[in-house]
C-alpha cells in the first residue's frame, strides 16, 4: 500500500494567501475560546473543583479537539501536517490555553468553591 499522504493535494496549504491564513488563525483561536469557556463552566460548576481539575480537562479537550481537527482536515484531502495547517492548530491551541487561564484569573472565585 502506498502512502497516500504524499499522493494527495494540501488544499490547506496550496495557494494559501496570507490575508486567508490569517482568517483561519482568527477563526480558529475565537473557536478555541469559546470551547475554553464552555469547559472552564463545566468544570468550575462540579463541587470542590480544583486547578487540577481545570488543567486536566483543558489537556484533554485539547488532545480532543486535535484530533477531530486534523480528522476533518484529513477528509478534505489536505495534509493535517502542513504548513498552514500548523500555524493554524497552533493558534488555536494557544487560544485554548490563554482564555483558560484568563477565566481563572478573572473569575474571583477561590479554588475548590462552585462557581455561580
């Protein structure tokens, strides 16, 4: 069997203007927060929440939302290890992690009370 990575067109990366790139950082980093949001809400609303709870859903949403991504990116037939792609991801994993501790910060609320 062939590799068909190699085989197949990077629509992600092919004839990517820059402006265009620079849409999908954008997109991609507001899609990431506004999952942060949801996850931070979920977590913090569970009784004794903890940091630790915090920084391990934010590892697995993350390794989640990884994986769906380059899943979807893969069915377009573009290569979820390209260039563009990259900067794309790596975006949106650092919009992940700065709204995630943005909320932390800006909450007030002390470890391990609900947030209401």
């Amino acid at each position: 069997m062939s590799d068909q990575r190699d085989e197949r067109l990077d629509p992600v990366d092919e004839g990517m203007s820059e402006e265009k790139l620079d849409a999908f950082v954008t997109i991609g980093r507001q899609l990431a927060a506004k999952m942060a949001e949801a996850n931070f809400r979920i977590v913090t609303s569970r009784p004794g929440w903890t940091m630790a709870d915090v920084e391990a859903e934010t590892e697995r949403a993350i390794e989640r939302i990884e994986i769906n991504s380059r899943d979807l990116v893969a069915a377009q037939g573009a290569d979820p290890d390209g260039e563009n792609w990259r900067t794309i991801w790596t975006a949106m994993e650092g919009g992940y992690r700065q709204r995630m501790m943005d909320l932390l910060r800006v909450s007030g609320v002390r470890i391990g009370e609900k947030l209401q």
